[in-house]
C-alpha cells in the first residue's frame, strides 16, 4: 500500500538485550499530517531532499528537486539522534524539446541487442526511441568562461562536496581548460515525456547563460529550454553509521 505523506520522524521503542540490558529499535514514522505508521522496519531513501536547497546562477530556493519541496523536519530530526552528518552537492542538466532539436547532425546511437541477458525470453527492443551524441565546442567554452561569476560554483554559495565525479560543464572547462570539446549524450526523458535529457550539460548557470551556450551546440541551435538545469544541495547521513 502507498501513502503519500511527508515523513517528520522516526518512531523507536525500548526493547530488552539479551544481556539484561535495553536498546532502541526502529518501531515506525510520523507524518507532517499528524498520520502514525507502525513497521518492524523502516527504509529512508532521502535523495536529495533533506534540507534541499537548489541553485540557477545567484536565484536559490528550497526544494527537494524541481517542483517538490524539501523534507525539513525529517532532517531536525534525524539530528538529534547524534547522527554525523554533512552537505552534498549534485546538479542536473536543461531539459530540451525533443521537436525544437535537430537529429541530423548527430551521432545516432541506437538500443543494444542485449541477447546476452539471464531472461527466460528473448530480450526484444519495442520502443522506436534513440540516443543520439553531440558536443560542445570552443564557443560553448567561450560563453560559459565569460561567466563564471555567476556560477554559484565558483562564488562559494555552494559549499556542499560532489557525491561522486559527475561535474557541471562551467565546472569541466574549469578544470580542463586544454579541451576544445566535451561529448554530449542526448537522451530521451521517458517515452512518454517530449522532454530531452543532454546528458553531460550538468550546470547551475542562470537561465539565459543556459539558453546561450545551449544554441553553440550542434543539434542544439533552435533548442527549447522546457526546464533549466539546477545545481541542488542536500544534507546525508554519513553512511559509516548504518
């Protein structure tokens, strides 16, 4: 069964150790709703929500990512259990119109066999969706130098460290000024979505810096901007204590 509702904290009770002694043990959640859950297990897959803050050029606001609010009691919370914790940062590129992008100067990469899979039955392709590669070029480079100051990259408002190296483009030309070109992956969002996902165009630019650069790309020229990318910074649990 699924229950929408924001979770605020975790419930526990005392139980005895096989010692003679007692501990604590996970007995359910409370929500924001005033709704009480009770579950001999509970799982927190928190994302990118607690205490979300997101970033386009020097505009922030809290959320947990585009459209969804942040989760802010959860993450009092779960600072009271003396839990170490600490600030991430991750970011998301432009979502693009599929309609408004021209295909045809790019590299067209289409859906593996993959006959290799454990199935019981054969693995078959039924969606008519590709992937395609582009890259950006010296005046891709050129428009995002130009602008630097106004990455919240580069200012330090973002104070949170990469989860992983998944950087932002501002962020690869930073660091590899000898490059001319980075290669983009253009995937679609969903096939149900018109919505493309430039994989590799990770950016916290603000919007019109995004639409400039975005039209120096190849494919991209007319390109429809359907959501900017964001960079987005997050509270997490330091995972030594599971």
């Amino acid at each position: 069964t699924i229950v929408l509702g924001m979770v605020e904290k975790v419930l526990f009770e005392t139980t005895s150790t096989e010692h003679g002694g007692s501990a604590p043990r996970v007995a359910g959640i409370v929500t924001r709703e005033g709704a009480t859950y009770y579950a001999p297990s509970v799982i927190l897959t928190t994302g990118t929500f607690l205490n979300g803050i997101m970033h386009t050029g020097q505009q922030r606001h809290a959320a947990g990512r585009q459209g969804e609010e942040p989760v802010v009691g959860l993450a009092a919370f779960l600072k009271t259990l003396d839990l170490q914790m600490g600030r991430l940062k991750t970011g998301t590129p432009p979502r693009l119109l599929r309609s408004s992008i021209d295909f045809s100067v790019m590299e067209r990469q289409g859906s593996d066999a993959l006959g290799y899979l454990f199935e019981f039955d054969p693995h078959t392709v039924t969606h008519k969706m590709d992937c395609y590669i582009t890259h950006t070029t010296p005046e891709t480079h050129d428009v995002l130098r130009s602008n630097f100051a106004l990455s919240p990259i580069f200012t330090g408002v973002i104070t949170g460290t990469a989860p992983r190296y998944c950087p932002s483009i501002e962020d690869k030309i930073s660091r590899f000024a000898d490059k001319s070109s980075h290669h983009i992956f253009v995937e679609p969002e969903s096939a149900a979505s018109d919505e493309v996902y430039p994989n590799g165009l990770s950016t916290s630019m603000p919007l019109p810096v995004q639409r400039a650069f975005i039209q120096t790309i190849p494919g991209f020229e007319k390109a429809h901007i359907v959501r900017p990318g964001y960079a987005i910074e997050y509270d997490y649990i330091a995972p030594h204590q599971l």
